[in-house]
C-alpha cells in the first residue's frame, strides 16, 4: 500500500495530479483546495500523504488502485474517518474533507 509520495509535479489534469517520485509516475486524486495549493507551488515540488484504495468491478472483475492524497496527515485521517461511514464513497468523503478541512 503506497502512504506517503513526495516527488515532483509533472501534469495536473483538474483536481488529478501527475506526481513523479523515484522514477515513477503517480496519478493522485486531491482535493480542489490541495489541487490549487500544489499548481501555486513555484518549484513544483509535492509532499502528500496518500490513502490507497482497490477497486474491483462486479460485473467485469476488474480490479483498479486509485490513491488520494493529502497535505497534512489530519487530512488524511479525516479522510479515512469520513470513509468509513457507511453509503459514502471515497468522492463524497474527499470533498467533505476539502469542504470542512480536517
């Protein structure tokens, strides 16, 4: 399970980030509040905390790793608390915690 990247910014794509780190490329979901902050960066550089999550589609089987990220641990932890609640999905709880701030 991938839990913390730190690394370099090489695309955004909205609230999608392209994180380079260790000579791999990294696709992290965040918040709009953490998306602004990061493209506000002059040297680009990207700390964040990252909560892994596996999916796997019922009717293909499919199985897809998403990885949200955070700039603070308390993000992160508010984030997996807010998970936790059944019938929220890990959008509704990445923009609560963005929305409210840990």
């Amino acid at each position: 399970m991938i839990g913390y990247l730190s690394g370099r910014l090489l695309a955004a794509d909205g609230e999608e980030l392209l994180v380079a780190a260790g000579g791999v490329g990294y696709w992290v979901t965040v918040g709009a509040h953490d998306a602004r902050a990061v493209m506000k960066s002059a040297e680009r550089a990207v700390e964040l905390f990252v909560h892994t999550q596996m999916t796997v589609a019922a009717t293909t089987g499919k199985a897809t790793i998403h990885l949200y990220g955070f700039r603070t641990p308390e993000d992160l932890e508010a984030f997996r608390w807010v998970l936790s609640v059944p019938k929220l999905g890990a959008r509704i709880a990445l923009d609560l915690v963005g929305t409210l701030g840990a």
